[in-house]
C-alpha cells in the first residue's frame, strides 16, 4: 500500500515510480496522507489532483502560514497573517481551484472600497499572489489567480502632505522645549534628518560620524511591537547633519558608547510614540501635524535650500525620484522660484514691452 500506519499511530505517505520509493512523509491523519501522495502522483505526471483542489482556501491557510512563517521575515509574516486571516467570507469559503482571476478581482475592490490606501491594497494582492502561488507549487491549482488581477484605482484622494514651515518647526519646538526640552530636540532633529520615527529610535551612536562631515549613516528600523530590522530601503543611506541640529546631536551622543541608542528621553528610555505624544501633548503642540510630517519637513528645507532631487533621493533613501517628486509638486523647484522672480521683475507686458507701446502712440 502506498499509505500505511506506523507503530507511532501515525500515517505514512510512499510514492514510487515503479518499484523505486522517490518521496515519503508522515502525517498524523490517513487522510492528509493519502491526499499528499496523490498530489506527488499528479506532480509526477506533470498536472494537478482535482480532488485536492477542492480544499477551501481557509483550510489551506494555516499550512501555508506554517511555511511562510519560515520563509520570510517576522514583520512579514505577521502582516500576510492579517491580512488573509480578513479575507472576505465567501472567498475563504471557495475550494480553492474553483477560484478564478474574477473573484480575486472583486476582493481587491472591497479592500479598496473599505477605504484602504493604495499601498495597502498593493501590500493585500501580494499577499493573495503569494498564497495562490504556493497552491500552484503544491498541484493543488494549475495557475495563480492572481497572476491577471490588477490594484484598483483609487478615487479618494491620498492623505495630504503637510510639510511644517521653518519658523512653524521652530515654534513647535520652542513650545514643547517648557514641557521637555530633550523632546523638542528630538523633534527638531527630526524636522531637519527627515529619519523615520523607527530609525529615531532605533540608531545607534556610532552611527554618528563626524569626520570628514557630519552625517548618520541609517542602517536600522525598530517599529514599535516587532525586532529590530533593516530600514525600509534594506540599504545603508548616508545623512548629513545641518548645523542648525549638529550641537543637539552631539549632546544627544556625549557620554554614550558606540553600541547604545543615539536618541533617548530625558530618563534614557528608547522612544516610543504615544508616550511621545502624551508628554508633549502632540494634539496640540503640533499644529494639527502628524508626527510623520516631521520627515516631510526635512525634504522641504532641504529642497528650498537648492538642493538637488537626487540628492534628497538618496538622503531620504526614497525607491525611485518619483516618490521624491512629490516634495516638487509640493513645494516647487529651483526651475519654479527662478522663473518666478522673472515673472515679478521688469520687462515682458508690462516692462519695456509697455514702454514701446507708449512711443508708438505718442508718434
């Protein structure tokens, strides 16, 4: 027999060409034996067991997390199971070789529908992409559903970028400097290293390098409640530091060893943003700001001051100079400010232009 019990109580599953064993596996039911060897038989013979095919996709879910959970990182992980652990119900309840591109379609317009950002809904058909890929490399499905579907198109508009001004970040600072004031140095630290809340709190001090320029070199993240990890790009990004932060960043840095965190509370603590807001009651203190806006903030100065976009690319440590451009359109370029100022200076309509007009009148 190709499945039989051992003296363990368990069930073991012998696939053979002919009389040779080429694969074997043990599992605790007869049932998940016997459909794991017709699914290797299939495999063999180059197609798929419609009979396995007809498992749902909630009954699939948890093995597949059990391979997932050893296959990519812990943040990963955890957000594929959040994600497809809120599938919606007549999906999760489909046999998962009866779903089509269509169905998978329609769950990726209820997510949008519910409100969800672009860039969750792209994040939400990876994770589907990735659970149908592998029913495909266990014959469970010939082809990923996934593979034809499309992120819809959004017609809310995106959250609004809200950059501080530099006399708003001052002041915001200056106002949370009589409640904490090694607070409101973290916030203008923030505003002028565009770094994300969890590269705040999670760099070190050597990190902090003086010679032959003053920079942070960002190689690491902690988000709040998951391990440290890599920061966002995967990519070490190098950070110059402006003169108007240099002093706070090098008190920030003064008594500390190499290993420990760059940026702490006034107790020494790593950082941690509700805490954060409630000490420097953000509500109101930040001007209506999320503290996010804070890195917005950097690559506004940093833009205004003429710096080029590819540079503020790489310190922000952004995927492509498109996402940088949307400072641009926010802000305006150098190109903008320059052909401004010739629109308000003399001359054209109604400069030396106007002035030829009046001699041929006069004349």
């Amino acid at each position: 027999m190709s499945v039989r019990k051992t003296p363990s109580g368990r069930w073991r599953g012998v696939v053979k060409i002919g009389r040779v064993n080429v694969a074997s596996k043990t599992f605790d039911t007869q049932r998940e034996a016997v459909s794991w060897v017709n699914r290797e038989r299939a495999a063999i013979a180059g197609g798929v067991d419609p009979r396995a095919g007809k498992a749902t996709v909630r009954s699939l879910l948890p093995q597949w997390f059990e391979v997932r959970a050893l296959s990519v990182a812990d943040t990963t992980y955890k957000t594929d199971q959040r994600l497809l652990k809120a599938l919606p119900t007549w999906l999760a309840a489909r046999a998962v070789n009866s779903v089509t591109d269509r169905e998978v379609q329609r769950a990726l317009v209820a997510y949008t529908k519910a409100g969800r950002a672009q860039s969750s809904v792209t994040r939400y058909r990876a994770a589907l992409s990735s659970f149908f890929a592998w029913c495909v490399r266990e014959r469970l499905i010939a082809t990923n559903p996934v593979a034809a579907t499309r992120v819809p198109r959004q017609s809310a508009p995106r959250v609004a970028m809200r950059p501080f001004a530099e006399s708003e970040l001052e002041a915001v600072a200056a106002s949370i400097e009589k409640r904490d004031e090694r607070l409101a140095r973290i916030v203008l630290v923030a505003g002028w290293t565009g770094l994300r809340w969890s590269e705040l709190r999670a760099i070190r001090v050597r990190a902090f390098v003086q010679v032959p320029l003053p920079l942070l070199l960002v190689d690491r993240a902690h988000p709040e409640g998951v391990d440290v990890k890599t920061t966002k790009s995967g990519r070490v990004r190098r950070v110059p530091i402006a003169d108007r932060v240099l002093p706070l960043v090098k008190e920030f840095a003064k008594g500390k060893e190499g290993d420990d965190l760059l940026f702490t509370t006034s107790r020494g603590h790593q950082l941690h943003v509700t805490p954060f807001k409630r000490s420097t009651d953000w509500k109101n203190t930040g001007l209506g700001h999320r503290v996010y806006d804070l890195r917005h903030t950097a690559a506004c100065l940093w833009l205004a001051r003429g710096v080029d976009p590819a540079t503020v690319q790489a310190w922000m440590g952004h995927s492509s100079i498109a996402v940088t451009n949307l400072y641009i359109q926010h802000l305006g370029s150098s190109a903008d400010r320059a052909a401004l100022d010739l629109l308000n200076g003399p001359g054209g309509a109604g400069g030396a232009r106007k002035g030829a007009q009046d001699e041929e009148m006069g004349s």
